[in-house]
C-alpha cells in the first residue's frame, strides 16, 4: 500500500510533471531516477519532490522502479536549484534540466565499452610450444597479449577471425574475458604533449594571496575572496597552488572559465601541474559530444575526477567533498545564462560555495563592480596583485584621436592610423609579434546605396546585414540569415552601392597590402569554423609561425604570448554608445583586458587605442590602469541613479510576429504589476526594446529596479501565474539582466 507520493519530472521536451504513489519498500528521495507508467508506456523521470499521500477520490498509478538506488542530484544541488527557481523566477523543472543536462537523462547514452582478453599469469614454456604447432592462432594471440601492458588486450585490436580462438582459450582457462568501459575523452584527439610543469616561485603579493586563500581553507565558513590582479600579474599561478593544497587534502576543485573556447589552455596547464593525476582532471561544457558529456558527469559523480574545468554549466557539476571553486574572469558577461533559466554562473558559484561552505576565489583584472560593491561592504574579502609577476611594468598606453587622423587624410580616417602603422612595421622588422583587436567579425558593417540612402536590411531582424567577402553573402549577426550581394541597389537600381565600416576581414585584407611580407592570421567566429582550428592558430602563433594576430573578443583575455609586444585595439568606440548603462564598464573592461596581452614577456609592450571620444573616461581610467579611478566615478554614477550594483534591475519582455499584440500584452502586465507595486520597487515604462526586432519577433521590455531582489522576482511572478497570454505572445522575465537589448 503507498504512503508517500513523489512528483516526476517526465525526460523529453514538454516538461511534463506527475504525481505518482510509491510502492511499499521502494526507498524513493528527490533526486532520484525512476521509471514511471505514462499512458499505456513507461517512461522515465527525475524525483523533484517527496510529499506525504493526501487523501483523493482517485488512485494514483505507482512508480514502477528505481533507476538507480542513489539520487543523481546531490542535496546541495537541489537546494542550489530551487534557490535559482525562487530568485530568478522560473519553474523548478526547468532548472533540473540543468542540473542534470540530457546527455545523463537519456535512455539513449550509455556507458562505452569493449571487450578485453586477460591473461592472468604467463604460460608455461612447454605450453606456448604446443599450441605453436596445435593452434597458431591461439599462440599468435597469446605472444601479442603477453607482450601488452598488464598482459591485457582489447579484443578488436587482435584481428578479425579471434572470436573462435579467444573462446577456444578462454575454455581451456589461458585467459579470460572481461567487459571494460571505455572514456570518450574530450581530449584525446589533442596534439600536444603536455609537460609536467614545476610550481613557480611566488612573488611577495602572489605569496601573501595564497596564504590568505589558504586560511580560508582552514575556516568552517569562509567569505568569498575576490583576487583583483593586474593583467600578467600571476593570477593563474595563484590558483594552480591553492588547487594542490585542497587536492592534497582529499578535496575536489572546480574551475569555471567564462567561454569554451579558454577550456583547452586550462585543461592543459592544471594537467601540466597535475601531471600524475591528469586521468582525474574532468572538462564539462556543452560543445561536448552526448557520450563525451556522459562519461565526463558520470566520472566526476562517482569521484573518479577531482578537478573539473568548463564554462558556466559546470557549476552543477555533482562534484563530492567540494574543497575549491575557482572563478576566472568573474567579470565576463557570459557567465549569464540567456535561456530560461538565466541564472548568473559567477552568483550561482557564490551561493553553492556558500551551501558547501568551502572556499570560493574570483578572479579578475578589471572586476565587476557588483563584485568590487561586495567587498567594499565587507563581504567579500579583498586580494590585491597590483605587479606583473615578471616584474615587468604594465605596457605604456597611447590614444590615437581618429578625428585628427580623418582630418589629416582629408575624409574618412584610415583602418590603421600613421602612428599603428609605423609601430606595426617597427615589431616586424625586429622580430616580434603584434594583435590587432576589433570586436566586429565580417568585412563590411553594412552595404549603402549613397544615391537613396537605402541599407540592405536583414528581412527578420531590425539590423543592417553584414557583407562577408569570404562567402560573398550578406549576413545578420543576430539570426544567421544569408543573402547574395546586390550589384545594384534594391531600391532605385543605381549601380554605385558602397560598403561601410568594416570588420576583421577588411582588416585581414589591408593588413596583407600594407605589411606583404608578414605572416597574417584572423580569429573570428567566421574563420573559426573548423574543429580545434582556434587551438591550432594559438600554437602556430605560440611558435612564432604568425606576426600578426587579427581577431575579435576571443583573443580578449586569457592568453600569455611572451612575444608580443604590440596590441592594437582599432575602434575603441564600437561598445561604448549604447542604450545600456553597462557600456562605460565593458569598454573598460575590453580595453584593459586586451591590452594586457601586451608586453607578458621580457621585452617592453606597448598598446595604440584608436578611438573618436578619447576624452572618454573609460579610455582614459583604462589607459593608465587605474581600476580605483574608473570604479569609483562609475559608483557614484550609479549610486545617484540607482542602478546596480545599489539595485537590483530585470527585464520583463514580451515578444510576438504581432507588434500590437506584443505591446499590448506588455501593457497590460504594466497596469497589473502597477496595482499592488510592493513598496521599493521602481516599475519602467512599456517601451520598444533597443533591438525591436529579432528573429522576425517584435519586442517590447519593461525594466524593474529595486533594492531588494525576492520581493521583485516574487511580485512579477504572481502576475504572471493569473495573467492569461496570446497564444503567439512569449513573455520572459530575466533577473538581474545583463542584456537590454
């Protein structure tokens, strides 16, 4: 007879939740897999919740069976999920799907396996000599097993026609066969060998950071620590010894890196470290194959992985014993989720430290000023690494005004102003290596009739079409959509129609007239295209095989090219005028962050910013390295204002292929978040959203800021559980939203 109820969610795309009674004896606990009936079929699901039997009219159908015994989902884990659920406003079922990705819930992954012949001791002479003349077969197989490692061999690594063999030797007892799961290793088909590397000798800051760190190791509850550390300054030195000392300890280490692209040089620079224990070294992103993924979470869950590296997912990695969490480029507005949930990794990171009460470090150059408030508010604990570990000094900084540049060629200015020219040649003639930095992919920002004024537009988003000259298409960068070329305008036929701006393909294409004789190389998510083309760029540039590295944010942060000792960063403006009162923040954050890949080595760097608003004070704090200087005008910018970090602000949108519809939905929401507005909270107007038109949806946004996070999330929720939606209208609510566009 049952005594418990459990609700199910159902594995598939509808997030289907059920109610089921458990059989008598059948240990259920939320987290666990079940199999449940589903009409006149079994299905399987995750436990979310075990509830006392309620008294009902009707009989509940029971579970049929328990997956596995043990709940996949740690208890930590799901209190960390119904945490995201309640602050960020979204249902609990739509988090598990995050804390247990698909790879792990499908019925269709699975363990790989082979089948292996083990010799368990070596024959006898006599019999070796028997079977040569009895069973050549059989004698060949046994000289290939007894000369493989632990005298054991995958049977498919022994030839076609074994099998009759292997059974006739298994039967006699020479061997025995056993059945071995195999890894699909996320790695395996990496090039390089990775050299066991030594620890570094530390500098007095980067010592006094790790003692700080680990003290903290040593405290029942430690406050998260923020490592503010100029670019260069040793930062990942830091973490890589912290990390021992918590291995050493018996604990486990996560590491959260803000894009998959960064995943690989970390792997290999903790597997450098860790040398003797690279099998236990586990990568979790979502560029992971569904087997890859499979063997990776299950490694880390069974505890055969002590360290695990990977983007924003990772951080529901079902690591045991958690000792570390290590935050890289906590700044990094990709730690953002974009889909429901939009949880922020960095804060989620925070609050499971906080659950597992170990320690967390974030890391950053150019810190978050949500981050940087914390710890003016005492709690966050603050570590400084003000010097280049090398002790080299921070590359001089020049700004290159472009009006002045424009006015001198007498009409638009240049791509590379006279003075990046000069210094470009200057590098190239002495043998080192220069990266130019511009954060726009494609060759053209857009094609212009100049007769009617009319701009190629993308059909379904209100942006212009970006023209790729590789492809010979234009192309939108919001939703992908692809157009031949016009060769005459669309609207009055003339032929004269004219690109404007550019992108790293234009400056590919002058960089390759004005330096011939330099080996030049683009990254871009365009020239990026083919499997580990982006790790096979760094290493060719790494060896001095490239002089110029052109690229857009993916060469921003992260990497140490002793070598170069010019960045060019070619408009400085292109973040800057937006609708976002982050933009100030960004570029500062951008400028800083590319510059400091500049000057890592012996010899001296330097940094040319092109910009049109050099009196900018974000290119001004960034040009003399001043973070307290940029922070503290931006605080007191925000603080008058109230916007984060002194409030909270969320975004509620709506969506539709039906202007009207979409905005009249959003006014109506309006008027009822307006009725009983809970006291603190400042409710926006209906407005068109900066972008207003996206994947051929219209949007509208209301903006919400308050000082206090629940009662916001909470309020807007209510009115969205009794609202009533268009079928064709989608309304998303984003919790400390990143994006306003």
């Amino acid at each position: 007879m049952a005594v418990v109820n459990v609700r199910v969610l159902i594995d598939g795309p509808s997030e289907l939740v059920f109610d089921y009674a458990v059989p008598m004896g059948l240990d259920v606990r939320p987290g666990c897999r079940v199999r449940v009936p589903l009409r006149k079929k079994s299905a399987t699901g995750t436990v979310l919740a075990v509830v006392e039997a309620e008294q009902m009219d009707f009989a509940l159908r029971e579970l049929e069976s328990l997956i596995d015994p043990e709940p996949l989902i740690t208890p930590v884990l799901l209190r960390t999920g119904e945490w995201i659920a309640d602050y960020y406003g979204c249902g609990f079922e739509t988090v598990i799907r995050s804390l247990l990705p698909e790879a792990v819930r499908s019925e269709e992954n699975s363990a790989k396996t082979r089948r292996i012949a083990v010799l368990e001791a070596a024959p006898e002479e006599a019999v070796l000599e028997k079977l040569a003349k009895r069973a050549p077969r059989q004698h060949a197989i046994l000289s290939l097993i007894l000369h493989a490692p632990d005298m054991r061999m995958a049977v498919a690594d022994l030839g076609e026609g074994s099998a009759a063999a292997l059974k006739g030797m298994e039967k006699a007892g020479l061997l025995k066969l056993e059945i071995e799961e195999v890894r699909r290793d996320p790695d395996a088909d990496g090039v390089d060998e990775i050299l066991e590397s030594q620890p570094l000798t530390l500098n007095p800051e980067q010592q006094r950071a790790l003692d700080a760190i680990l003290a903290s190791v040593e405290e029942p509850s430690p406050k998260p620590i923020l490592l503010l550390g100029v670019t260069g300054s040793g930062k990942t030195e830091v973490y890589l010894q912290a990390a021992r000392h918590v291995i050493d300890r018996g604990k486990t280490v996560l590491v959260l890196v803000p894009e998959i692209s960064l995943t690989p040089q970390t792997v290999r620079r903790f597997k450098a470290r860790f040398a003797a224990m690279q099998d236990q070294v586990a990568v979790l992103h979502s560029n992971l194959s569904q087997g890859e993924r499979f063997d990776e979470w299950h490694r880390i869950r069974k505890g055969v992985a002590r360290i695990v590296i990977g983007a924003r997912s990772a951080v529901f990695a079902p690591l045991p014993d958690l000792g570390l969490i290590l935050v890289d480029e906590e700044h990094e507005n990709t730690y953002k989720q974009e889909s429901v949930p939009r949880y922020h990794g960095r804060d989620v990171a925070v609050l499971r430290a906080a659950f597992e009460k170990c320690v967390i470090v974030l890391g950053s150059a150019t810190p978050s000023l949500e981050s940087w408030q914390n710890t003016q508010a005492g709690k966050y604990e603050l570590l400084r690494l003000d010097q280049r570990a090398d002790g080299q000094a921070m590359p001089l900084v020049r700004i290159v005004d472009m009006r002045l540049e424009a006015a001198k060629h007498k009409g638009a200015p240049a791509i590379l102003s006279d003075k990046l020219r000069t210094a470009l040649e200057q590098r190239l003639e002495k043998g080192e290596q220069s990266i130019l930095f511009l954060n726009r992919r494609g060759f053209a920002r857009s094609l212009q009739c100049p007769k009617c004024g009319h701009v190629c537009q993308c059909p379904h988003c209100s942006v212009a079409l970006t023209y790729h000259r590789t492809d010979e298409r234009l192309v939108c960068h919001v939703c992908g959509h692809q157009a031949i070329v016009p060769r005459k305008c669309p609207e009055c036929k003339d032929p004269a129609i004219i690109l404007q701006g550019y992108g790293t393909q234009k400056v590919e294409e002058v960089m390759a007239k004005v330096l011939p004789q330099a080996k030049i190389a683009r990254i871009d998510a365009d020239a990026m295209r083919r499997k580990h083309a982006l790790r096979d760029t760094l290493n060719a540039f790494k060896s001095h095989k490239i002089d110029i590295l052109i690229g857009t944010q993916m060469i921003a942060k992260g990497l140490h090219f002793p070598n170069v000792t010019l960045v060019g960063i070619l408009n400085a403006d292109l973040g800057l005028h937006v609708p976002d009162f982050r933009a100030g923040e960004r570029t500062f954050q951008l400028i800083t962050q590319v510059a400091g890949r500049a000057g890592r080595g012996e010899l001296e760097g330097e940094v040319i910013v092109q910009t049109f608003t050099p009196h900018s004070p974000s290119i001004q704090y960034a040009r003399r390295h001043d973070f307290d200087g940029f922070s503290e005008q931006e605080m007191e910018f925000r603080r008058q204002f109230s916007f984060p970090p002194f409030a909270h602000c969320a975004v509620l949108t709506s969506r539709s292929n039906h202007e009207r519809r979409a905005e009249f939905t959003l006014q109506t929401l309006h008027l009822r978040l307006a009725e009983d507005l809970p006291p603190g909270i400042t409710l926006g107007e209906v407005l068109p959203s900066p972008l207003v038109r996206s994947h051929g949806q219209f949007r509208f946004q209301i903006t919400l800021r308050s000082h206090r996070a629940r009662p916001l999330s909470r309020h807007v929720q209510a009115v969205l559980a009794r609202t009533s939606l268009p079928e064709d209208v989608t309304v998303v609510f984003d919790m400390d939203a990143l994006s306003f566009s």
